[in-house]
C-alpha cells in the first residue's frame, strides 16, 4: 500500500507499507541521497512475514519532494520526518533500522523520542559526530569518488556512475554483480522520473548531530552490524557506536560492504527478527 504524506508545507513523501499489517511496525531508514527502493527486494519480504514493514523515500529522492533548492533544511529535520511517517501512519512504537545516515537518524530518534522504537539496528553507520580521529575514517578511494559526484551527467552516465559507486561501496570482500545494482538504480529512476541527483543530504546542514555523548542514556536495545569490508563506516565505527550506547550488542557479518544486495538480504533480516523477535512491545 502507498500513500503521499505531507510533513511540511509543500514538502510530501512517498511512503509504502507491506508484509503483515497484524504485525508489529518496522520502519526502514535508509541513507543519504537514497530512495526508499535501496532496501533489497528480499530484505523486504523476510521481514515481512513478521512485521508491518515500512519504507519511504527522504526529502529530495525517488518520488518524494525535491525541495532543498527552494527550502533548505538540516539533516536533523529528516529524523523529524521519520517521526511524522509514524504519526501519519497511526503507528505508537515501531522497530527502526537505519542504514548508513539513516542509523544517524536513528540515533536522534532513541534520543528524542525513545517512547517511539522499540528497538534499534544499525548498519553500516557511525555515531552522530562520526569516529575519532584516531581510528579509521572512510576510504580514500571512496572519497576521491565522492567529488564526482555533483558533476552534470546524462541518464546513461549517471547510471554508470551509480553502478560504479555501489562497487566501491561493496567493499571488494564479498561477491559484487554490478547487473543487479543497474536493475534497482534503473527501477528507481524510473520510480523517481528523473536521473539526476543533487546530493541534497550531502549540502544539508549538519548542526544538532554533536550529540553522540548522549547516547550512553539510551536504554532502548539496539543492534549494531559490523560490516567490516565497507569503505565508509567499518569495524571502528560500528565498535565504536556499539560502545557509546547504553544498551546494544555488537553482530558481526563477514565481508559486508555498504552495498546492501539481494545475496546479504537473508543474513540481515535473521539478524534483525531475532533482534525485534526479543523485544516486540508490549
């Protein structure tokens, strides 16, 4: 089921429900410049059988509204979203997962609306403020990639770009079929009706996000999946978020990038219903 929700005026996000509607909320968050059609197709319906699951698309992605260039707002502003997602939805209390900014996002949810999860996953994220200086950061290989990524380019380079993007990002560990990522970036162009991306979350003000201190209150269960082969939030950053909250284990996916494909889709959805399958509200 879809529905157009409105969170701000003139800002409206595209938001789907599937698998059981008797079953408990989980609300998937996804990352940065990303649509809601990222989460892998079987991620979906193994998490399905269990729960209500929900997905949508951020501000400025697939068929959400893209207004940043006439109303610029803060990352933090799309943690509100999530919160307004819920409410529009009817749903109290859900089991969020965030992947990548979206477990940023997560976090600014356990910490201003913690009556709201009932548990947390994390993949693939770091803590608010980001990792130490002292421990490894992203790839420089990835970060060279990144300044490409406002260049201009037509629907066919674009996808090559993407599809280029989604190799780096799957670490170089476990297998990576650059035909299954152009499906999906094909799916969510023609999702979106248009191909081109201005990394609106990448110019979003960061302010409000230097609160990984706070973090250590949290009480809500959480699970933090180390990926370990992934160039923009590996081990370091998953130990580390896994140690500044006050109540999260630590699961660990052999050669897991920050791709999240069909083939990985079984290994993290046991992982999270064994998580929420522990914990399911009241």
């Amino acid at each position: 089921m879809e529905h157009e929700i409105e969170v701000a005026p003139g800002v409206r996000l595209w938001v789907e429900e599937c698998g059981d509607p008797a079953g408990s909320a989980l609300l998937l968050v996804m990352g940065a410049n990303a649509s809601g059609l990222t989460w892998p197709d079987a991620l979906l319906e193994a998490l399905g059988r269990r729960h209500r699951v929900i997905r949508y698309d951020h501000r400025d992605t697939g068929r959400s509204s893209w207004s940043f260039a006439e109303q610029p707002y803060a990352l933090t502003e799309l943690a509100a979203d999530a919160v307004r997602v819920l409410d529009a939805l009817g749903v109290t209390r859900a089991h969020v997962v965030g992947m990548s900014l979206g477990g940023m996002l997560t976090q600014l949810l356990l910490l201003d609306h913690p009556e709201r999860v009932a548990t947390a996953t994390f993949i693939g994220t770091t803590p608010m403020e980001g990792v130490p200086a002292d421990l490894p950061g992203i790839d420089p290989a990835l970060l060279q990639y990144w300044e490409t990524m406002f260049e201009p380019r037509d629907q066919a380079a674009e996808l090559d770009w993407r599809v280029e993007h989604w190799r780096i990002l799957n670490g170089g560990e476990l297998p990576y079929d650059p035909q299954e990522f152009r499906r999906r970036e094909e799916r969510i162009i023609a999702h979106a009706g248009r191909h081109d991306n201005p990394a609106a979350h990448a110019m979003a003000s960061q302010d409000g996000l230097d609160r990984a201190a706070e973090l250590a209150a949290v009480d809500t269960p959480a699970v933090v999946v180390d990926s370990p082969a992934d160039p923009a939030a590996g081990t370091a950053s998953a130990r580390h978020l896994a140690g500044l909250l006050g109540n999260a284990r630590l699961v660990t996916v052999p050669g897991l990038g920050h791709a999240l494909s069909e083939a990985v889709a079984p290994r993290l959805a046991e992982i999270i219903l064994a998580h929420t399958t522990t914990h399911e509200p009241a």
